[in-house]
C-alpha cells in the first residue's frame, strides 16, 4: 500500500512564518551580541533558532503526511464483524527523534471485540518504536567512549540539542 505524498505548497506555506521568526532570531541574536563577544554570545541562541525550526519543519512534514494517509485510506474493517470500526477521536503520540521529540496526531479506530488500534503507527514506523532508529544509533555510538550512562545520557542530550 503506497502512502499518498505530502501537499508540498501547503507545507511550504505552512512553513514560511515559522522560517520567517527563524532568520530574525538568528539575526537578532548576532546585532544584538556586543563587539568582540558577537560569536560567544550569538552561537547558542542561533543555534537554539534553528533547531527549533528543525523540529517543527521535520514535525509538521510528518504530521502532514499522516493526515495524507489516513485521507486516502478508508477505516479499517473488523475480522469478527465484518463491520467498520469506530472512529475514537484523535490520538497523540510522541516519538524521539535525532530532530527532537515530535508529537504526532492520529486517528484511534475501535472494535469492541478486537479493541483499538491506530494504523498510522504502521506507517511512521513499522517497530512502532517511540525512539527512532536515529537516536539508539547515536546512543550507541556516543557510549563506545564513555564511563557511564549518566555521562552519555548528558553527552546524548547536548550533541543532539534536546
């Protein structure tokens, strides 16, 4: 089952204030950085811009393409009846990213037989993991050289920019 691609323009429109606030904080956080201190005193708040439009760009594009796919396919039926089941609202999940903690929304459909079930996890991610592959494998790389948990949990942490 192929997944219907994203609305690209929408995206882009939906995007383009929060890539707008992006440069003006970058830009304000280099003027406003007093002489002789412009990189040590802009570098961190540069940085925290854009790796908040990082996660937003990259949860906004994934949430678009859920709403995609759910428009495109129509509820799932139950094996006991027969019968479709019922739309139960939409759900929160919450997935760590090597792009940040994303929350995406979908629809829960329900079967008082079967109970619930939320095919987008299929889609996002078939292990239907709440840590993407991205994160354990840096995880994994950051602990090769490291004495503790504690230690690459914090090393984790800042070379990710959480």
């Amino acid at each position: 089952m192929a997944l219907p691609k994203l609305d690209r323009n929408a995206y882009e429109e939906q995007m383009r204030a929060e890539f707008e606030r992006t440069l003006r904080d970058v830009a304000d956080a280099v003027d406003n950085a007093p002489q002789g201190r412009i990189i040590r005193d802009s570098e961190e708040k540069a940085r925290d811009a854009l790796d908040r439009f990082r996660k937003v760009a990259y949860e906004k594009a994934v949430q678009m393409k859920v709403n995609a796919a759910e428009a495109a396919f129509p509820p799932p039926t139950s094996a006991a009846t027969g019968k479709r089941k019922r739309h139960k609202g939409m759900q929160p999940t919450s997935v760590l990213t090597i792009n940040g903690r994303i929350d995406v929304w979908r629809i829960r459909w329900h079967c008082r037989l079967e109970g619930s079930e939320t095919p987008a996890d299929r889609w996002l991610d078939e292990a239907e993991s709440t840590i993407s592959e991205g994160v354990r494998e840096m995880a994994c790389r950051l602990n090769q050289s490291s004495s503790s948990f504690a230690k690459t949990a914090a090393n984790l942490a800042r070379a990710a920019h959480w």
